[in-house]
C-alpha cells in the first residue's frame, strides 16, 4: 500500500490547529527553560519539566507528520489509542510542569519565568481541547479504549506513579520508608504503562488469559500497593519535625492516585460482572 501525503487542508483542522499550538508552547518552553541559569533546588523539578516539554513536543511533531503523510494505516498500532494517550498523558504532565517549574524560581528571579509558565499552561489547554475533540469526533464510530473513562484512569496512574517517584527523587536521604514506596510506584508504574502500551500496540487479543480479568487483577494489586504506599507516607510527614512541603505534595498525589485505583477497579468489577 503506497505512502500518499494528504491533502493540506488536513493541516487546517480543529485538531490540527490544536496540534500546532502544541507545538509552539512546547517549543517555547524548554527554548527559554534550556537558556536560563542552573538552579540548585529543587533538584529533580527542573529536568521533570524539560523532558516533559522536549518529549511531548517531539511526540506532537510526530504526529502532525505521519497523519499528513498518512503512514498511520501502514504501522501496526491503534492510532485512536496513540493520539488519545498523548494528548491526555500531555495535558496532565503540562499541568504539572506548570505547577513545578514556579517552584524551581523561588530560589531566584528569573524574567522568563513567567512566559514559561504561561506557555506551559497553554500547552495544557491544547493537550486538553485536543483530548475533548478525539473524544467527540466521528459520532456514531467506535471510539478507542484510551478515549473512555477506565482509558483515561489508566493515563492518571502512570501519571501519579511518575510524579510520586519526581517528588521523592527530590527529598533527603534514603531510608527503609522511602525505598518502600519507590518500590511500590515503580511496580504500579510498570503495570500502568504497560497496559497502556498494549492497548497503543492492539495487543490484547493476543493475551494469553482474560484480559479484563487481568486488567482487574493489576488494578487490586495497585489498590493494595497505593494503600501501602500512602500509609508510610502520611507517616513520614508525622514524624518530620520540619514538615516538608514536598513530602506533604508526594503524599497527596499518593492518595489521589489510590482514589484513581479504587474507582478503576469499580469500572472491571462491574465490567466482569456484566460479561459473566
């Protein structure tokens, strides 16, 4: 099947549009971000935010070039899962950019501070328009899992596992605790992500065993893991005696993520119960 570039109409689209305002907000990003001074604390937010920034732009480039080259029938994935991934995993990783890189300016003033902060928010409203118009086009046609609710909740606990793990890469020395709940984010990380992956690859057929009772099953364990993990956490900031604001920070996304777990695995229980 031949590789034929489309029409430059397709470049004009709403989701287009969104794209390449994307691309402009990310690029601007980690443009002024790349060119400010070395700043000590904290350690881990300011590479956080250039990876995000560089990763999602080079992602959005990539996209905007295959769908107008058309080369997204020829590979072997699911295009409404891969767009629908990036542009939700984009908003939420933007949103955090946004809210981490203020933080990297408290130890100093810089003046492009503010339009990095400000291009990393706009770059959070496109991800979120282009997410809202994944999701509505094509009435009537069958959306991809990573368009649905338990789609999205999955990019929400790959999100709070990386997050969780910045947070804690930023604190004082390792101890039993701290290695604990690394332990437990990376498991969940790992599963997360690679159920996303499967889904991006359309890989789940191929599970040798049930997969929505393997998603169930991943899922209470990552309920059990987050249980664990946000105990020692809000025990940690109750033995501090100078309470750490960024430990406070890791131990809410902790919680949030465990709430995102339990209600993902509300939606298999009752998508096992509905199949049986």
């Amino acid at each position: 099947m031949p590789v034929t570039l489309g029409e430059l109409n397709t470049l004009t689209t709403p989701l287009s549009i969104m794209r390449f305002w994307e691309l402009i907000c990310t690029c601007l990003c980690f443009s002024l971000a790349s060119s400010m001074a070395t700043l000590p604390s904290p350690v881990t937010f300011r590479p956080f935010c250039m990876v995000t920034w560089c990763f999602f732009f080079t992602l959005t480039f990539l996209i905007i070039a295959i769908n107008f080259i058309q080369f997204h029938s020829l590979l072997p994935l699911s295009w409404k899962n891969l767009t629908a991934t990036v542009a939700s995993l984009g908003a939420l990783m933007s949103l955090a950019a946004t809210f981490a890189f203020p933080w990297v300016l408290v130890s100093a003033y810089e003046f492009k501070g503010p339009f990095i902060t400000v291009g990393s928010f706009f770059a959070t409203v496109a991800y979120a328009v282009e997410l809202h118009l994944i999701r509505t086009q094509g009435a009537g046609q069958q959306r991809g899992y990573m368009s649905s609710v338990p789609g999205f909740l999955k990019t929400l606990q790959v999100f709070g596992s990386c997050t969780a793990l910045v947070l804690l890469g930023d604190q004082a020395a390792w101890t039993w605790q701290r290695s604990a709940v690394a332990a437990s984010y990376a498991v969940c990380l790992l599963a997360s992500l690679g159920t996303v992956l499967v889904m991006i690859g359309d890989c789940a057929a191929r599970c040798p065993v049930p997969f929505d009772r393997l998603l169930a099953g991943l899922t209470l364990l990552g309920v059990f893991t987050y249980m664990t993990a946000t105990v020692v956490c809000f025990s940690r900031v109750l033995q501090e005696k100078d309470m750490s604001l960024v430990t406070c920070c890791e131990a809410a996304i902790a919680c949030i993520t465990l709430l995102v777990y339990t209600v993902d695995l509300v939606f298999s229980v009752k998508l096992l119960c509905d199949r049986n």
